[in-house]
C-alpha cells in the first residue's frame, strides 16, 4: 500500500450537483463521495482479530482498538 499524503481532504462536494438530488440521492452522494477516498474508507470489513491496525491516514500501527468479546452466557 502506498503512504497517503497528510493533510486535509479535498473538498469534493458540488452544491449544484447536490441541489437536485432529494435526500435519499444526498445520502448517496455523501457515501459515494467518502467511499471515493481509501483513506478514510473502512474497505473489507471492520475485522478485529488482528493484532494492529495500520492508520490509513498517518500510516501509523497501534494496537488494533477492539477484540474479539467472549460469548455472553446465561446464568442459570
């Protein structure tokens, strides 16, 4: 994977496209136009069974923020 760039996001909204949609089609837009930028993207799931995860903005590894719960049991 290639280093991203840091610094701020472009700003990709277009407010004459965005005045003709109606708010089903502004969900849309908005979800296309952040899934249009792998660094900010969640791509394949939010598996948490590996050990550290990588930050997409900074590259950085830190210790992945979630684990795997034990299953809950019923008392009886």
């Amino acid at each position: 994977m290639t280093k991203a760039a840091a610094g701020p996001l472009p700003d990709l909204w277009n407010d004459a496209h965005a005045a003709d949609l109606d708010e089903p089609g502004l969900l849309l837009y908005r979800s296309n136009l952040l899934g249009s930028d792998l660094r900010i993207t969640n791509f394949g799931g939010a598996y948490l069974g590996q050990a550290h995860n990588d930050d997409p903005l900074t590259q950085d590894r830190s210790p992945c923020c979630g684990s795997k719960a034990p299953a809950a049991t019923s008392a009886r």
